[in-house]
C-alpha cells in the first residue's frame, strides 16, 4: 500500500547547493519531484514552511556513541536517536565503542543489530573496529554491511576495545586497502600523552596532559600508510588546527583523506572552561580560541570536509567522578541534538551563510561514511527533510533534552536557530508545538531502518 502523498513547500529550500524557492514532493517515503515553489500537484496533503525558516535535508551524523547493549544506561538506540529527530539529523553511524561487546565481530554486529532494530527512530548505519586482534580478519565485517572501521591509535578509555601500535596500524591500512574499506582513526601519539591519574579541576593542566603535538605526530603517520597503501583514510574529531596544513597537503597529492570536526571544538574555548566543569572534558581536547578561528579557516577553504557530534554520553556520575578532576571525570561531550544550533549560532556572528554550513552536516557525513543517496533534497532520494527556524532563539537546558542523561557542555547556552519538524522518509518524527515542547506522535513506533553498506564502499 503506497503511502499518502504531500508536499513541502518552501520560499527557501536548501536544493543544488543553494537556498531557492521549491515544493518537495514526497510519496511512499521518497521524494518524486522538486518543483517551483507554486508547482501543482494533485492529491496531495501540503505543508508550509514559514518565511522566518528554511527547508533542510535531513543531517547525518557519521560520529555517534550510542553505548548499547552493555553501557545502556550511558546512552541507547532509543534515547540517542530521538535526540537525533530533535536536531535535525535523519541518519546516524554508530561507533564500535562503547557497547559490550564492541563491534569488532560479526556476532557482535549481529547484538547491536538486533539491540537497535525496535528501538530506533531514524536510520542507523554501523562502523566496524579494529582492534589487534581482529586484524587481518576484517573481511567478515566489511561483507556483513559496517561502512568502515574505526581504531585508535592511543588507549581508548576502555579495556575490551585496544588500540594500535604503528605496526599494526601498517597491517590495518593494508588489509582496508585489500578490501576496498576505509579505517577512520582517533588520532593521538601516546608517546606524547602526559601520564597523568588526578589532575586538579583546572582545566589548563588537563589540557597540557594531550598537547597538539600528539594529534599532529598520529595524523602523519595515517597520512604516510594512506599514501603508502592507498587506502581511505578519515581523521575523526580534529582538534589540533597546526595540524590542516599536513591534511590539505595530503589530499592536493591525492591521498585519499578526509577529515571532521565537531561542534565543541567550534564553539567552545579553553579559556572559558570554568574550574571543575568536567561536561567540557573530551578527548582530544578543546583548545584555545586561536586554534578555533584556524579550524573555521579549514571550513572555509574546504579542508575540513564534515562536521559531526562526536555525541560521546556516560552517567551524570562518570562526567563528574573526582569531583570535578579533570584527570579523573570521564571524557566526552554529549550534543547530538544540538549541532546545528550550536554550530549556526558562531557562524553567524562570523559571517558565514548557513548555505556554507548545510553540506558539513549533510553531504559531507554522508561521503565520509559513503552514503551517496543521503543528506540531499532531489528526486530519488528518501523523504528525509527539516524544517529549521534560522533565527529562533534556543536556551539549552540539560534536562530538557532528550538525550539519555542530562548533563552537556552546552547547558545554559542560549543559541539561535532551532529545529522545529523532522520527516523520516516522509513520515513526521519531530515537530515543535507553539508552546515550544516538542511532539511527536510517530515516537510511539520506531520508524528508522538499519543501514548496510554496499559491497565496495562508495568513494
């Protein structure tokens, strides 16, 4: 049975690259047409998108912990991906860690299939690990549909998922390679880490304890085995600005790089941590605002080519263990509901148009995970849309969100710009009453499929 056919109509659409007047036409969960603004079309259900808001595609978010099964109470399908319709994002790519077990098998995907299958309210996609053990048995995994395989070339915070030495990183890149994959890699060199336990609740000796020179040092030698071997690489949540000139080098020599950033690293600064305020703790960490006017140039020229939540969740009680201890809270900072809003509001006071923003949270994720149909408002791609108010003002309260737990570096932030619907293959997920709640009938069932990467993944 087809489902009901209706329209979207928008004096600005995000569609070709540019905001223009159109009317989108969705049918049976896909969009069949984008027509001009006043285009007709029988029999079809109509929405308005009022003047004072823009008609996005749905965002992807290619960088998400959802920690379950086995570390649930941190986060879950559930909960992870309804913030997800909150914010706008249709389409998530969870990390192999923190779940119990990680990703790092078939049988494992099969768990974390099946733990997000009746849960999830927008499309879910899966990365792969690489660990040391699974190394030169990654095929498995690859042919059962993850979009790539993540690893870490420091420790990762916990014990069941291990990171790689330089050697091993050769093995990974060659084998990814051989299998036509891609390894996205959290960058850090631990031979430049601090060793540290407690720290203080200053902010600054934390910050010291992983200085850039450790992402720098980790993101040549992916750089070196991607040239080496040919195989996709991704740099995931750079922090270290000093380190885009050795990026933008490597891809103007064709290595097949690409990188991301997050929304932390864009709108917050070390200056401004206050003392004890461990929701700012991540790993890599959030420098100074120097380097963040250097990573703002990395957008601008194309360097950068997404930017993703990173959305990394525990317990209110793992992010303020020690007390506030920088050295001893957990690290992560949890914001995937609020990237755009978070990330529009700095733009503007900059200067740059929302119409350079759009593709960071959209095509960009969506070519990093290689995900060629996704984050676009054209005919043939799924009825995933968002309605965002560009100048609605949002004041951030924790306990509001819908995330599993609520504490976030961005609590009491007021932001502009907010997500007022979200269509998941044409099918209303999200919507903002006038009151300002959010309502959304379709959360009674989950609607979100679970994505498998095609054989081969896309370029």
């Amino acid at each position: 049975m087809r489902e009901e056919r209706f329209v979207v109509r928008s004096g600005r659409a995000f569609v070709d690259g540019v905001f223009q007047p159109a009317a989108v036409v969705v049918e049976d969960g896909g969009i069949i047409d984008v027509l001009e603004v006043r285009g007709r079309v029988r029999g079809a259900a109509t929405v308005i998108v009022p003047d004072d808001a823009v008609l996005l595609p749905g965002l992807v978010d290619s960088h998400v912990h959802v920690n379950e099964p086995g570390r649930t109470e941190w986060e879950g399908f559930r909960s992870a991906t309804l913030a997800a319709s909150a914010g706008g994002v249709t389409t998530i790519v969870d990390m192999p860690l923190n779940s119990i077990p990680p990703t790092t098998t078939v049988d494992a995907l099969e768990i974390k299939r099946a733990a997000a299958a009746p849960s999830a309210f927008v499309d879910v996609g899966f990365w792969g690990g690489a660990v040391p053990e699974n190394l030169g048995m990654l095929g498995p995994l690859a042919e059962a549909g993850v979009y790539g395989f993540k690893c870490f070339l420091a420790p990762s915070g916990v014990d069941e998922f291990g990171h790689l030495d330089r050697a091993q990183l050769a093995a990974a890149m060659e084998e990814i390679a051989a299998i036509d994959s891609r390894l996205i890699v959290h960058a850090e060199d631990p031979a430049l880490l601090h060793e540290h336990g407690a720290l203080g609740r200053g902010y600054e000796a934390f910050l010291q304890s992983r200085p850039p020179a450790s992402e720098a040092s980790a993101i040549n030698a992916v750089i070196t085995e991607a040239r080496r071997t040919g195989a996709r690489a991704h740099i995931l949540h750079l922090s270290d600005a000093g380190s885009l000139p050795a990026i933008r080098a490597a891809k103007a020599q064709g290595v097949r790089l690409t990188v991301e950033t997050c929304p932390h690293y864009l709108t917050i600064i070390a200056e401004e941590i206050p003392d004890g305020a461990s929701e700012f703790k991540c790993c890599p960490p959030i420098r100074d605002s120097g380097n963040r006017d250097l990573l703002w140039d990395g957008l601008r020229d194309g360097t950068i080519d997404a930017i993703v939540s990173d959305h990394s969740p525990s317990t209110v009680d793992l992010k303020r263990s020690g007390g506030g201890d920088f050295g001893l809270a957990w690290g992560g900072i949890a914001g995937l509901q609020l990237g755009l809003s978070a990330v529009w509001t700095e733009a503007r006071g900059r200067g740059i148009p929302l119409e350079a923003l759009v593709p960071l949270f959209t095509t960009g994720p969506a070519r990093v995970a290689g995900m060629p149909d996704v984050g676009v408002i054209a005919e043939g791609a799924p009825g995933h849309l968002t309605v965002f108010g560009v100048d609605d003002p949002l004041l951030i309260d924790a306990k509001a969100l819908l995330h599993r737990n609520p504490i976030t570096a961005y609590d009491h932030r007021l932001l502009t710009g907010r997500v007022r619907r979200t269509w998941l293959r044409g099918q209303s997920v999200f919507n903002v009453t006038e009151g300002g709640a959010g309502e959304a009938p379709e959360f009674r069932q989950a609607r979100g499929r679970l994505l498998t990467a095609p054989a081969g993944v896309q370029a």
